[in-house]
C-alpha cells in the first residue's frame, strides 16, 4: 500500500514538475495539456525572423490564411509539416510530450491474444530533458535507488546507464 502511494506521488512530482516545462519559444512555460499550436508557430516565426513572402510562398498560401493560421487551435498534419520544416522545428513533439502525459496507460490483457499491427513500430521512447534529470536527480539525492527507478519509471535499464554516463555531473 505504502509503495503505491509512494509511487503514486513520484508520478505526480514527475508530472508538475516536467508538464510545464521550459521551452525554447521565448523562454516562457509551455501547456501541454491545452495545446494552441498556432499561437505556438506564431511564436516561433518571431523568434525565427522568416519574411512572411517566404512562409507565403513555401506554404502555397496568402498572408490572410497564414494569419488565421495563428489563430487556430489545430492544424492538418501536412500543414503542420510544412511548418516544421520551414521553421526548422519538430512541433509534433509537442503532441508527443501530450500524450507522455496525459494519455491513460494502457491496461494489458493476458487472455486476449495480441494482434500485430500494420503500423510501424518505434523502438524508442520520447524522453525530454527535464524528465532525464528529474529521474537522475532522483539517483543522485538518493531518494531512488537506480533498481527502484528501473522497476518503479519502467525505464530500460540500460537507457538509464546511458544517461548515467552521458549526463553524469
């Protein structure tokens, strides 16, 4: 009982600690939860400093539909692709990092057999920066052990030696 209470509020550290995380649009807290992603390009075309006549032209678009753009709380994905190219960032990370956190954990269920997908697979896990050092840091206080880390985060272990030797300070 201890142990899942235990592990309970390390998710919820984990999880306030890491949802509002920095970015690196102008320095400010980015929301996870409620993702507004064209205000986020918008941003970013500042910070970038692009002509609009290119984005104009690299979009196929008039400056009217790049500016309702902005205003728009979802994007196509292939119009989100083309953003992140001309821009030079991966804004689909940001709906990854959504779903890292916000998505409910899948329950496995032994009696039914899996089904293979046609999809791809993707071998390896998205991690952010600040939840490497949240969980090294964890380590290094000695609140976590690294096995408690590995059983408790479900994190690969050699993942967790790897950051150990790259990240180690």
């Amino acid at each position: 009982m201890i142990t899942g209470l235990s592990k309970a509020c390390d998710l919820v550290k984990i999880k306030t600690t890491t949802a509002f995380i920095f970015s690196n649009l102008n320095k400010e807290l980015m929301d996870f939860k409620n993702i507004h992603i064209g205000q986020i390009i918008h941003k970013r075309v500042l910070e970038s400093e692009i002509d609009i006549f290119r984005i104009c032209k690299f979009l196929k678009c008039s400056e009217d539909e790049i500016n309702a753009m902005y205003t728009s709380k979802s994007l196509d994905s292939e119009v989100l692709l083309r953003w992140s190219k001309i821009l030079e960032y991966d804004f689909f990370r940001i709906y990854t990092q959504h779903l890292i956190w916000y998505a409910p954990s899948l329950v496995k269920n032994q009696s039914v057999a899996k089904q293979e997908s046609g999809l791809p697979k993707f071998r390896k896990n998205i991690y952010t920066k600040e939840i490497i050092d949240f969980i090294l840091s964890l380590i290094e206080s000695g609140e976590k052990t690294k096995a408690q880390v590995i059983t408790d985060y479900r994190i690969p272990k050699t993942t967790l030696y790897k950051w150990l030797g790259k990240y180690k300070s």
